[in-house]
C-alpha cells in the first residue's frame, strides 16, 4: 500500500526521516557537505606504490555529520580519479530509505520554524497583525 504525501507534499517516508534525523544530517543534505582531511594537509597514503595503478589517496571527514569520505588522486598531478567516494554505511541513519529531495527538507524546515513562530505567538497572546493600506 502506498501513503499519500500530506498537504504539504511531503511524502509520509520522507517526513518520518526528517523528523527523525539529526540537524547536523539536515544540515549536509541541504547546503553539502563540509569536507576537512583527516590527516596533515599536503600529506596522501600511497596505495600500490611504484606500480602503474599507483594512487595517492586522501581521507576526508565532514566536520558537521562526520560522513567519511575518500578521494583518489593520481600521483605528483594530484587530478583526482573519479567522484569523490562517500562512505555513507559508516555512518548510521544518514541514509535514508526513500530519496529526500532538497526542496522537501526546506519545506520541513519552514513548518517548523512556522510552528514555533507560531506557538510563541499563542503563548504571549499575540495574534499576526496584517499589514493595513492607507488609501492615496
């Protein structure tokens, strides 16, 4: 059976994904990821050194999930060899079971923020005040 996305258009496995994931996950997913090296910049782990199928590999890490990544680098051109590898198993619940598309996190995003706006307005007694046009 499948759920219907609610009015918002968010599908119900996207939305149980949102709500569950952590900050940090929504944060990367929206805006990428903010890749640093684990290891001294300018320094790369040789792997099948002095053969012809010698690469330099360099070990990232994101600083704000933690998502590990790797890039394969040819040898004293350091042209990187491919896409970049992101290890996403090694991070639980980072994956989700269903895509989530970026325009489906803002639009939970904005709920969100729209319902704290909103519950702190009925806490203070506060009702929104439209706009008033003056006639010319």
């Amino acid at each position: 059976m499948v759920r219907m996305a609610d009015a918002s258009g968010i599908p119900p496995e996207v939305r149980e994904y949102l709500e569950s994931a952590p900050e940090a996950f929504l944060r990367c997913r929206l805006f990428h990821h903010n890749w640093d090296l684990t290891h001294p910049l300018g320094t790369y782990f040789v792997e099948n050194e002095g053969r012809p199928d010698e690469v330099w590999r360099q070990e990232l890490v994101c600083a704000r999930c933690g998502l590990p990544g790797v890039d394969l680098c040819e040898p004293w051109t350091m042209a990187r060899i491919g896409a970049r590898r992101i290890l996403y198993p090694e991070v639980e619940g980072y994956l989700a079971q269903v895509p989530v598309a970026r325009e489906h996190i803002r639009q939970f995003l904005a709920e969100r923020h729209m319902g704290k706006r909103m519950s702190t307005r009925r806490q203070r007694g506060q009702r929104r005040r439209r706009p008033t046009h003056v006639a010319a």
